[in-house]
C-alpha cells in the first residue's frame, strides 16, 4: 500500500474546516485542501471528547472498515492468513 492509496480513501477538509484538536498549534491555511486520515470510527464518532470534538465533517467516500483494509493489505503481503 502507498501513502497515496490511504490519502484516497480518506476524507479531504479545507484547512478552515479542519477541527481545533486536529490543527493543534500548527499553522494552516484555510484556503488549502487538506487530507484528514481518520478511522471509520473516529468518522462515526467525531463529536465525541475522544475523537474529533466536531460535528458535520462530511466523509464523502466510504472504503469500508480500516480493520478490513488492513487485514487486506497483510494478507496482499502474505503476512496474515484468513
């Protein structure tokens, strides 16, 4: 798998839209297009204290569950069996 593959199947924010937990102290510009990896769950969850502290992100494509891609990129290794 590489980067770009995880970049697909990712969500993409404005630096604007990026929520505050996520920025930290980093300087963005919120014009740009920013790529946001997140689990599905953090996704599901993002209002939530422990997640994003956000709502209304809108995740536009769906890849199914990240346990899932990673048990298929192991197994593409030959690392993981069924």
């Amino acid at each position: 798998m590489l980067q770009r593959h995880i970049r697909n199947i990712m969500p993409f924010d404005k630096g604007g839209q990026l929520p505050a937990i996520v920025v930290g102290n980093a300087k963005v510009d919120p014009d740009r297009t920013y790529t946001l990896a997140v689990t599905d769950f953090a996704a599901a969850n993002q209002g939530s204290s422990e997640n994003l502290r956000t709502t209304g992100l809108v995740f536009p494509r769906d890849e199914g569950l990240l346990r899932d891609l990673i048990i298929d990129w192991f197994r593409k290794k030959k690392v993981v069996g069924p």
